[in-house]
C-alpha cells in the first residue's frame, strides 16, 4: 500500500511539472509585458543657505568690474577666464545673484566641471526657486555629461514646472525619463508638449519613435511626417520610411525611399533604407545553384539521373529562365543536356564523368519585382482540398500544444492569422538548423528553429482552425549574401484566403520587418516550392547500382549575383 501511494504520488508530481512545462513554454508565444515602472517625484530640496548681505561699495564695485571683464570673455568664448574673474566676483559679493548667474553660465561652457555646474545651479535656484534656467542647466549636466538621468530629472522636471510647455525642456525630460526606463512617462511627456515644437524636429521625432515601440504605426507615421516638413538632416526622413515599411504599408514606398537616399546621403539608418529599397525596387539576378553528390562507389554506378524541380515563373513577382547547366567533375565542366517533363528537368550523369565528387551546377537569370498585397487581384481560385494540406505529419496537427496554443490566440481580439503570426515570432527563436523538425519538435525545441519550423507552425496553426495553408521554400536574398557562397535557403508561409487567392506570409522576419513580409511578396524573395506530405526536396537522384548499399549523398549550395 504504501509504495503504491508513492508511485501515485510520483504521477501526480510528474503531471504537475510537465504542466508547468507546457505553460512556460505556451507563455512564450504571447507578449508578457510587466507593468512599466513610473516615476516617484523627488524634490531637489533643501537647497544651500546663501549669504544675502550686502557688500562694502568698493567691494561691490570690483565684483561688477570682474563680472563686466569676464561677459567680455565670454563673448570672446574664453570661458575658462570668465569662469576665474566670476569665481573671484561671487567670492566677494556672495549675495549678488547676477554675478552666479553669469558664473553658472561660464562653468557650463567648461570642460569637466560638471560637478561645480550643478552646485552653481542650485546656489541660483536658493536665491530664486523658480528660475527655470538654472534648473535647466543642472539637469542637463547629469543627462548629459554624467549619465545620470534619474538625477536630472528632478532639475528638468522642476524646469518645465516653472515654465510649462517649454519644447526644449520637455524634450530633455522625455530624453531623460528614457534612458533611465520610465518609457510611459517620456511617452506621456512627449504626447502633451511635442506638437508645439515649432521648426525643431526633433521632439515629433522621439514621440514618432515612441509609437513605433509600441507598434502603433499610424501615429508613428503621423508624427514622422509631420517632423519631415522641418528635418534638414533626414532623421526624420529615415524613420518615416521605416515605419511604413514595418507597418507594411508599400505603396509608392520604393520612390519615397529612393528620394530620401538622394536628398540625404549621409543619413544615419542608410544601411537599413538601402536594405528595404532593395527589397522593393526591381530585381535582375544571376542565381547559381550547385547540387554536390558525394558518390560512395561510382564504379557500380550503372545509370545516375538528377531530378530538379523547375524555379517557377510568376507573372506578378518571379520570371525565371535556366541559361546555363552543366556537370562539374574532378575540376573540369561539361555540358549538362535536359529533359524538360511535368516541371521538372532530367539530367542524365553521363559514365566516363562519375567522380566520388560530382556536381550539378545550374544557372538561371531571375528577375524579380515587389508583389504587393494592396494591388492583389480578386481571385476566383476554388479552395483548397483540406485534406491534401494536412496530412504532412510533420504538422503535429494531434499535438495538445497547438491545439491549447491555437485556443489562446483565438480567444486575442482581432484577425486570427495576424495574430498566429506574431505568436509564432515571439515563441520562437530563429537558428539556422540545417533540418527539416515537426510541430512538436519545435515546441521543445523553441530557441533552435529556424524558418521551416516557423512556416511549418504558422501553417498548422491555419489548419487548426480550418485555414488553408501551406510552406513555400525558395530563398530570401540578402546584400551581404552578393557574390558568396551560402546553403542557406529560406521558407514562408502562404494562406489561402476566399476572393484572394494564396497570399504569402512571413513569420520569421515578423519579428525584425513587422508587416512588411504579411500579404507581400518582396523582390528580395525567390519562390522555388511547396512542401507537402509527399514531396519534401525539389532535387532529388534516381540511380541504378550493382552494389546494393552504394550510397549517394547530396548537399547544395547558391551563389547570387547581380545581372
């Protein structure tokens, strides 16, 4: 009896854990956002006593005397003189607040006397508690000399208190509620002061960013927009084009971009607009795909074939044509002849070339162009056999994760698809992998998939709610990939929509691109194929051996160029 109370007490733990398990692991695909910290008023308070007595007149004289040679210094921007006569000037008459002002504003122009600035600043603020000025200074030099924000927040708060929507000052509040982690408050600040900004760009900037944090893109939008009619360095610029390709809103967005590159040349996101005009303008590549066999025994080879699946051509995003093909053996090429059948190329080994290396290099010219969603076609296209979509078992579409998974999201206000999408980019972590795993693998397996397995879980997710989907592979071309070798290829998502046809969505850069991969089919993208239950590689050999456990091995690789 009492062992089997221990082994019902060992279930029980054990279900209780892989409980906890399933719940930290389906907590991940949903934004766990903690309450942001806000920030506690702290007083600048108690301020120096200061001397108010009056001085002997020849004192006085001499301190006005020194504060007239050191205003002339300072317009001579000979600051470190200004700072000596003023020093001697407040050192003798302590009780005149003008000479500490001037001081202040010397020492401000100083190198490395942050620490005496603040001390200065806050002598003024004893003589008179709402000089803004003085308030302004002290918060700036622990903003931005000594990197402590939650120190100058009390000098700029009690700043813009004693002069309300001051821009400037609001701005280095926000700056400062920023960096030391109190987002709503810069948030709130920059929401009730940077629309009074006037010529400077800069406050709409940093609320445009704001948004854009939070993705809320059409305010993001907004406040960039209106930050442009002003930027004359092209901040403003970048961030409006940015923001609406990450909202996915592409139209007439690859002239804008293009603009913005010519009108600014040294704007500081170039690498990023360069990056989202190359996935939106037209594209001429030259694509080189090379199938390598590693031949176990070429001699009891009698026949050896390669099978590739023709790149297909798309009159709205893709034409594609095979200029080239041939066999590489031992360092010399030759020709490789074709059968074209049933969208595939047969290419036949001839004898006298087998290798224990052989390759099969191919050549295609593949221009490209952006394929938006916002000028998709209605479709009549009839819906999709649900019974061909889900039987791939790699789906895992009987796992109890996807089906409590798909459950939650459903119940997420808002389009189910949209929202599958951004569960999949926050569940998963993207590393490249080199294999082809299951739903389930991927859910213990998080931080270890790559983008087949974010397809593959978008696609099931669709299916679980009756959503035609499918996994489109084919190959993502980034600019630091011209002219390198690479193994790396790419997947996506497509879903099926009634009146729209197949409509292509990217979970993996969902994460970093936001929208712009939803619904769009961007010039950076090559379409090669689909995956399904029985079809899992577009290439594939067909061999005839007189040894029976001969074994042949492939592994490709590509090469992208420009035409």
């Amino acid at each position: 009896m009492i062992k089997t109370r221990f082994l019902i007490t060992l279930i029980f733990c054990a279900l209780i854990s892989s409980s906890s398990a399933d719940e930290a692991s389906l907590a991940r695909f949903f934004s766990q956002k903690s309450p942001a910290p806000r920030w506690q008023s702290v007083s600048i308070y108690p301020l120096p006593d200061v001397d108010r007595s009056e001085s002997p007149v020849e004192t006085y004289n001499r301190g006005v005397e020194l504060n007239n040679q050191a205003l002339d210094a300072m317009n001579g921007k000979d600051y470190a003189r200004a700072t000596r006569l003023l020093a001697e000037a407040c050192r003798l008459v302590p009780g005149e607040k003008g000479f500490w002002s001037n001081y202040l504003v010397a020492l401000k122009n100083s190198k490395g006397r942050e620490k005496d600035v603040i001390n200065t600043a806050r002598i003024v603020l004893a003589f008179t508690e709402n000089d803004a000025q003085a308030a302004y200074i002290a918060g700036l030099a622990y903003l931005n000399d000594l990197k402590n924000p939650v120190k100058a927040i009390p000098y700029i708060e009690h700043a813009l208190k004693v002069k309300p929507g001051d821009v400037s000052m609001a701005t280095a509040l926000a700056s400062a509620f920023e960096q030391a982690g109190y987002k709503d408050d810069a948030f709130e600040t920059l929401k009730a002061n940077a629309h009074n900004a006037g010529n400077d760009p800069y406050p709409l900037y940093m609320l445009g960013l704001q948004y854009l944090e939070r993705r809320d893109y059409n305010p993001a939008i907004r406040a960039f927009n209106s930050a442009r009619a002003v930027d004359q360095k092209g901040f403003a610029h970048d961030a409006w084009v940015r923001a609406r390709y990450y909202a996915g809103q592409l139209e007439g967005l690859e002239n804008d971009c293009r603009a913005v590159l010519q009108q600014f040349p040294g704007v500081l996101n170039r690498q990023s607009l360069e990056r989202i005009l190359f996935s939106l303008e037209p594209g001429d590549f030259r694509l080189t795909e090379t199938v390598n066999a590693a031949i176990s025994m070429p001699s009891a080879l009698d026949r050896l074939d390669f099978s590739v699946r023709q790149i297909p051509n798309l009159p709205e995003h893709q034409q594609v044509e095979l200029v080239a093909s041939e066999f590489v053996s031992r360092g010399s090429s030759f020709e490789a002849s074709f059968i074209s059948d049933s969208g595939k190329y047969k290419f036949s080994v001839p004898r006298d070339i087998l290798r224990p290396e052989l390759a099969l290099r191919l050549t295609y010219r593949v221009r490209t162009m952006a394929s938006l969603g916002s000028r998709m076609k209605s479709s009549s296209v009839a819906t999709p056999d649900m019974r061909h979509l889900v039987q791939d078992p790699l789906l895992s579409l009987d796992s109890p994760m996807l089906e409590e998974l798909s459950r939650r999201i459903a119940t997420i206000p808002g389009n189910y698809v949209q929202n599958a999408t951004i569960a999949v980019a926050s569940g998963l972590k993207y590393s490249e992998n080199y294999e082809d795993h299951s739903v389930e693998w991927a859910f213990a397996n998080p931080d270890r998939c790559d983008c087949t397995e974010f397809a593959r879980l978008l696609a099931a997710l669709c299916l679980k709610k009756a959503i035609p989907a499918r996994i489109a592979t084919g190959f993502l071309i980034k600019t630091e990939l011209i002219n390198s070798d690479t193994s790396v290829g790419h997947a996506w998502c497509e879903v099926f929509f009634p009146g729209k046809g197949w409509v292509p969505i990217d979970p993996t850069l969902q994460s970093n691109m936001h929208w712009a991969y939803f619904g769009n089919l961007l010039s950076d993208q090559i379409l090669f194929d689909y995956l399904n239950s029985d079809k899992r590689t577009r290439v594939s050999i067909d061999f005839v051996s007189s040894k029976p456990d001969l074994k042949v091995n492939l592994s490709n690789s590509y090469r992208i160029s420009k035409w």
